[in-house]
C-alpha cells in the first residue's frame, strides 16, 4: 500500500484560530499571513523539503486563481505536485485540456485536479452559474467525458445536454494524464466519481461514517468496471503531548460566540451541499468546551463551529494523529491532505514528527 500525504495551500491567507477570519480588517492585517508569491512559496518549499506529495488549492471567489497561482509556485519548487481545484461550470472542457496540457509541459508533469462541481448555489451565482445541483453534476459528467476524450484521442467529439463539441483537439498530445481528485456525498457527486474520478476524496467523518461512505463508492464504480483510491480531508493539532495539542485546540476557540456559532450551524444545516450539512451534524450548534467537541478519540469537530468546509481536526500526539490515521487506512483511505491554524506552523509539527512514523511503518502498512 502507498500512502500519498499533502498539504493546503491558503491561497485565501493563513490564519491563527478558527474565529479570526470575522476580525475586523486592522486585526486581519495583523493575524492572517497574506497569500503573496513570497508566503506561498516559502509554504510550498517547507511542504516539498518535508515530503508531501502536493498541495491543495481552494477555488472560489474568497482567494486567488488556483491555477494562475500554482503554475507561478510551480517554478519555485521541484518535485511538489499542485492539487488544483476548479469548478468545471466556468470552463470550457476543450480550454481545460489545453491548460492541464501546458501546465504539465510547464511545470514537469506536477498537476492532479480537484474537480469542483459546487455546492453553494449563492457562490455558484456569483460566476455566473445558475443550474442547479442536480444539473451541475450531470455537467461535471459530461466535462469530464470530454477532457479524458480530448485526452484519449487526436480528435474528439461529443454532443450531449451540456456540450457540443465538434472535432476538437489538443496541438500536443498530453503524455501524462494528471490524477482526478473528486468530492461529494450526494448520490448524484458519487455517481460521477464512480464513473470519472481516480481518487474519492471526502471531508473526515468520524472512521465507521468514513467506511460507509467508501463501501457506496467502491460499490458504484464497480458497477463502471472501475476501482478507485480514497482520501480523507482533515485539519490536524499534532503537538509533542497531548496535552500541548488540547491545549491548543482550545486556544483556536478563541474569539467564538455562542451567537456567531448558532448562526453557523444553521446556515450549514441548510447547505446544498450534503457534505457540508453533515459536517454541521457533527455538533449541537452550542458552543461547548474543546473536549465536548471530540466526536471520535482524537477527532475534534471544532473548526464546523464556525468555518465551512474540511470541519475536524486530528488532535494529539504525534503518535495520536497518526493512530488516527490508521484507523482510516482501515478502512480504505491511502491519502491524506492536511491543514492547520495556522499552516506555517502546523505544518511543521506533521513534518517532523508525524510523517516520520509512516516511513518507519514496515512495508505494506
């Protein structure tokens, strides 16, 4: 078995606790790491000296382009592969080749794709975007046909609900396919990912809510003929004790109320997104002490408390994480993208005293 570990690119800026992105815009200057070339690669260089595989980017309109962003790191690293995320309703599929062509000419081969369908209709409307869920992902389906057509043959065409694509093709042959990351808990995000996607990558659960989830998907692609790799998305607080890593936990509930925690909860309960709302069912929508919020031994549901997204932390020992790790390989998982509050520091601690039990693990482990 290869475990594959990345880490996240804040293209949006580093932050120090779960509450500090609602500071005012003074406190902001002074907390948050600003998503310059400079900060970024310096991130980047850290993760690659380390060993993670990539990097994720978010998309979005809260941070910089991912893929302009990456293809400028790209050249300031060597060997660090770039997890770019996108949402295919905002791109030519036939464009899209082309860009994953040139950037991997560019850059040496280090693309994966974190394909994006979106789950947030106010965000979708803001680029444009007005289908709704369940059209998106029959879109995201038929893109996908198409960027591995375009892929697969000198000329492609393709006609469906969304695109009609007339004998298209690339002017250089794309010799190394990049890995499709994809995500989603809904019947209709599974589907594609059975039919499309080389790796499911899901938001950390608690591991039994993890297994379930992986047990549809392999069912789903094996109805394809097709066999998938699996990954868990997951912030960590890794410390040398315990105790400093709950302490720190605690440490990122700085700033929270009880009001601006409700209202979270609320608003992610009634997500589109399926994964996001079950994210928001890890907690009451109370806010509670650090320990109340341990959903799983050593997992911690307190950044779903107030930010969207990835909503549980691995926290621990160093031993800890990577026991909690295990428990996801159990059940299926091989790879691992990482973040922390804040990344420039939190990644340090993974680096140095998580990944080093993994590569101590004997072979097949």
């Amino acid at each position: 078995m290869t475990l594959k570990f990345h880490w996240y690119l804040p293209t949006h800026g580093d932050t120090t606790t779960v509450a500090d992105n609602r500071l005012d815009a003074a406190t902001r200057l002074r907390t948050h790491l600003q998503p310059t070339l400079e900060n970024l690669t310096e991130l980047g260089r850290v993760a690659e000296g380390y060993g993670f595989e990539a990097v994720l980017t978010p998309t979005g309109t809260h941070c910089e382009d991912s893929w302009i962003a990456t293809a400028a790191l790209a050249q300031h690293t060597e060997r660090l592969k770039y997890l770019v995320a996108f949402r295919p309703g905002v791109l030519s599929p036939t464009a899209a080749a082309q860009q994953v062509g040139t950037y991997q000419r560019f850059t040496g081969n280090r693309l994966a794709l974190n394909v994006v369908t979106g789950g947030d209709d106010d965000e979708m409307r803001r680029f444009g975007d007005w289908a709704d869920k369940a059209a998106r992902y029959r879109r995201t389906g038929e893109f996908l046909t198409v960027l591995r057509g375009l892929w697969n043959n000198p000329e492609f065409s393709f006609h469906g609900e969304f695109y009609r694509i007339e004998r298209a093709a690339l002017a250089y042959p794309l010799e190394h396919v990049p890995t499709i990351y994809f995500g989603g808990s809904s019947p209709e995000a599974i589907e594609v990912a059975a039919q499309h996607a080389d790796v499911y990558l899901t938001w950390c659960e608690p591991p039994e809510q993890v297994a379930e989830k992986i047990e549809r998907v392999r069912a789903a692609a094996a109805r394809h003929g097709r066999t998938l790799r699996y990954g868990v998305r997951l912030h960590t607080v890794a410390r040398p004790t315990a105790e400093e890593a709950w302490q720190r936990a605690a440490e990122l509930m700085t700033g929270l109320t009880p009001e601006a925690v409700r209202s979270a909860h609320e608003r992610y309960l009634a997500s589109g997104s399926e994964g996001q709302r079950r994210m928001a069912a890890l907690t009451s929508g109370e806010l509670v002490g650090v320990r109340e919020l341990e959903v799983h031994p050593g997992l911690w549901a307190g950044p779903s408390l107030l930010r969207d997204g990835a909503g549980t932390a691995a926290v621990g020992c160093y031993a800890d994480v990577a026991a909690l790790f295990g428990e996801y390989i159990e059940v299926g998982a091989t790879e691992f993208v990482l973040s922390g509050y804040p990344q420039r520091v939190e990644i340090h601690h993974v680096g140095k005293g998580v990944l080093p039990l993994f590569a101590q693990a004997p072979a097949g482990v």
